[in-house]
C-alpha cells in the first residue's frame, strides 16, 4: 500500500489508542488539514478532551463494533497495543487499510521540504519543545510533532503554513526509521529499550541510518561516546555536520555558566572559539545547557539571530510534564516530570535537589517490566539521591509480567523508600507527610501525573476552602 497517495484520496481516519502522546499531535493536524479523525482509547486524559474538543469523535471502548460505527477509509493504530486488542485484531482482519502510527508519520513528513527530526534516548521532547517555540515566536509558523504538550499553544502538534516540519523522532522500535528528515539532532544514545534492541551496538546502528536518512544537516553531540560512534559509520556523504557539548573541541559549546535560584543555568554561547552570544534560560538543570545548544544550532542555520534566540529562550518555561509545576499550596511545591530511565531520573533530582527544598518527595511510577528488571541497580541508584522515594506498582502498558517483576524488589534495595499498589494510596501518604517547605515532584512516563492532579486539587481543597 502506498501510504502517500491514499492520504490524497480519503477523508475519514480512524486511531486505535488515539490518545498516545505519539497519536495525538498527529491527529491534531490531520484534523487541521481536513480530515475526519475517530478514534478509540481505554485511558481518559487530557489528551481526550483536547481531541474531542477539536471534533474528533472517540469511543473509550476498543471494540469491533467502533470499526462499523465509524467507517473509516484508513485506520491507524499505536505499537503501544496490547497484542490480542480486539478492536486491533478485527482491523488488522477487515478490509480497510490498516497501518502502524510510524507509517502515517513517515508519510506526513514528506508533505514538507524542511523536515527537523529530534532524536536522542535522553532529551528529545525538551528540544523539540524549545526549538518549536523558538521558530513560533519568531514567525516562521512551523507544523509540529512533539512527545509532550507545548506550554505555548497548549497542545502536542500544530499545523503551520510553512514548509518547516519540526518533530520528535522516537528510536522506539526504530518507528525514526519511517521519517524523511532534512535536518537532524542527536542528542545522545543510551541503553534504552535493550527489549527491542537487545545491545548497545544495535541501537547505534539504527541511529546510524537515521544519520544516513538525512538529507541536508546533522547536528550531534560531539561529547557523546556512542552518538560519535553513529556518525562515523553513516555511508552516505554530501551533508552539513554541526557538533555541540560541553567540551570547547565542539562547534557549539558553552562558557562561563552560572545557575539561577540554584538550578536555571545562564552561559555564553561559543561557536567555533567566538562568542556569539548569551542566554538564560527559563528551564533547570545542567543537561538543559546541551539541550539548549542543539536548539541554538538549528534555529541559527534556519535563519533566526542570537538576539532572536536569547529573547525567546527566556521566555521558553519548559515542556509539558518536563519539571512543570502544577502548584504551590500551602508552601507545598507540586511539580511533574516525564523522567522514566535512571539517566533521566538521576538528572532530574540532582536538579531539583539543589533548589533549595526542605525535603525533596519523590514519587515514582516504574513503567515496563522489562526496564525495571534491565535498570533495576541503576533505578536504586537514582531514587536515592530524593530525601524521601515513594512508588506505585510497575505500569505495565505495552508488556505483560511473564519474569515476576515487582516494585517491592526496586524498594528492597532503597532505604527507607515505601510503596503502594496504587496511586491515591501513594498521594494520600505524601500528603500525609509533606510540610510546608518541600517539593512534591511525580516521575515517570506512564499516568503518575493525574496523582499530582489529584494532590494539587485535595491540597487546594484542604487549605484554600
């Protein structure tokens, strides 16, 4: 089947799973460009109510019967389905095309001569967050696709007019490899997803084809071992190679940091031995400097200036679920954050715990079986830098739990961490416990942030009548 000619001939898309963080910016723009966009889900969120206020119609059902309800011309579904979805399983038996999310996304793309794909295990939803408001606030009206919301337009995706598409390219799966990126960032390549890459070296390949999907510019991390390593094996030539890090052997790296309020760091921009520049930004942590480098880079060579980009990287706060405070009551500090792999937790709370907190609680929602067991010493090791560490049960979402893994064996080996099977038991307790003074701060890339929701509203409701 060819995906790009029949999107110019239908109207009627169906999503399985359509309120995934992958699925939904997608659906945001097909319905901006005109299409009729159903869809099915079992978990309600925010997500949800964006669609359906957007006219998308959605069943909370995965069902057969929605197949007959909507009669879609195309029916999309998520690689996050559990196998045996009988929604799933009667499309992929029907007669209507059927395809996986990466396929439409691959074929979106190349509606666009300008594609900037964002890959890296660590980062992606960042960068591309503050590289998107960068080119919004400057007018160049770019279609977006990103893992997380947008603070400024409130939304995962939008449809622009220009020939810019600017979106996060998952290495999961290698779903990346269906993208026709003009331009690239790599920000980094760590031990992530081993279920479906089994080693290190697998992974670098696949970043290596990536690289060598490009078409026009790549610019990497040239401190990361692993991201080098991609590079130097790509076969093709031809392209623009740009390097950003810490170390001054970089084209891009910083100079004289400092770090606001103890956390948000403020630097000279260097390229190529020159300053060019100063920034602060209005996001923590030391990992955001690199972030926000690879972001400087390609809006630079896309025509933006160094007054431009420092305007808007002050008024840049953060993504959504990227260290997003949801509220501040009764001294209480409530923040959420989508750090789900020890790199991400380890950088998040070093952050966090040096602000200035009395007591850093932090609470964690281990997502998959397979990545808690494989960073299962690494996990212990991150969640003991908080002063206190509380859990869910493991989300299992896309995996079922055939080696026996639980949460208890990742709290065994962190002192004085507790758990609880369920999220409200695990936001009673905080609650129970945290003073005036400390941070509330909820992990993970699964649904721990509706405990956060649910704590902001009971802690509101408590103190503020």
């Amino acid at each position: 089947m060819d995906i790009d000619s029949l999107l110019k001939s239908i109207k009627k898309i169906h999503f399985i799973g359509i309120g995934g963080s992958g699925m939904c910016p997608l659906a945001e723009i097909l319905i901006a460009n005109g299409y009729t966009l159903t869809g099915s889900d079992n978990n309600p969120g925010d997500n949800i109510n964006k669609l359906r206020d957007l006219g998308a119609s959605i069943s909370m059902e995965q069902v057969p019967e929605n197949l007959v309800k909507f009669a879609p011309e195309l029916i999309v579904y998520t690689n996050a389905i559990l196998p045996g979805n009988p929604e799933l399983a009667a499309a992929m038996s029907g007669d209507v095309p059927c395809v996986e999310r990466a396929i439409l996304f691959g074929a979106i793309s190349r509606l666009f001569s300008n594609c900037i794909g964002v890959c890296g295990t660590h980062g992606k939803t960042s960068t591309t967050s503050l590289l998107s408001q960068l080119f919004l606030e400057n007018g160049l009206d770019p279609t977006l696709v990103i893992g997380g919301r947008l603070p400024l337009i409130d939304s995962h995706g939008r449809s622009g007019k220009s020939e810019t598409m600017i979106c996060e390219a998952c290495e999961f799966k290698d779903t990346f490899l269906e993208l026709s990126p003009d331009t690239s960032i790599i920000l980094n390549i760590d031990n992530d997803h081993m279920e479906y890459f089994g080693t290190i070296e697998n992974s670098i390949r696949s970043f290596t084809k990536f690289a060598d999907m490009t078409t026009n510019l790549i610019v990497y991390n040239g401190d990361d071992k692993n991201t080098c390593t991609a590079i130097k094996n790509m076969t093709t030539t031809g392209k623009k190679l740009i390097t950003f890090g810490f170390s001054d052997i970089n084209d891009y790296s910083p100079a004289n940091i400092t770090y606001n309020r103890g956390a948000y760091p403020e630097f000279d921009v260097i390229y190529k031995g020159e300053n060019i520049g100063h920034v602060a930004l209005g996001f923590p942590g030391k990992h955001s400097v690199i972030n926000s480098l690879s972001a400087i880079a390609v809006a630079l060579e896309n025509g933006l200036t160094m007054e431009q980009i420092s305007k808007t990287i002050g008024n840049f706060k953060g993504a959504g679920r990227r260290y997003e405070v949801l509220g501040e009551i009764n001294g209480i500090t409530i923040a959420d954050d989508y750090a789900h792999h020890p790199t991400e937790l380890k950088a998040t709370l070093n952050t966090v715990m040096s602000m200035g907190f009395n007591n850093v609680w932090a609470v964690f929602q281990p997502f998959t079986y397979s990545r808690t067991k494989t960073h299962m010493k690494a996990f212990a090791e991150a969640l003991a830098i908080p002063t206190h560490c509380v859990m869910t049960e493991i989300m299992g979402s896309r995996e079922i739990n055939t080696e026996g893994i639980y949460t208890s064996q990742l709290a065994s080996l962190i002192p004085g961490s507790v758990w609880y099977e369920t999220q409200k038991e695990v936001a009673d307790y905080v609650m129970s416990k945290a003073e005036p003074g400390d941070l509330i701060i909820t992990l993970g890339c699964g649904d721990i942030y509706k405990a956060a929701q649910y704590m902001v509203k009971t802690l509101g409701e408590r103190f503020n009548g």
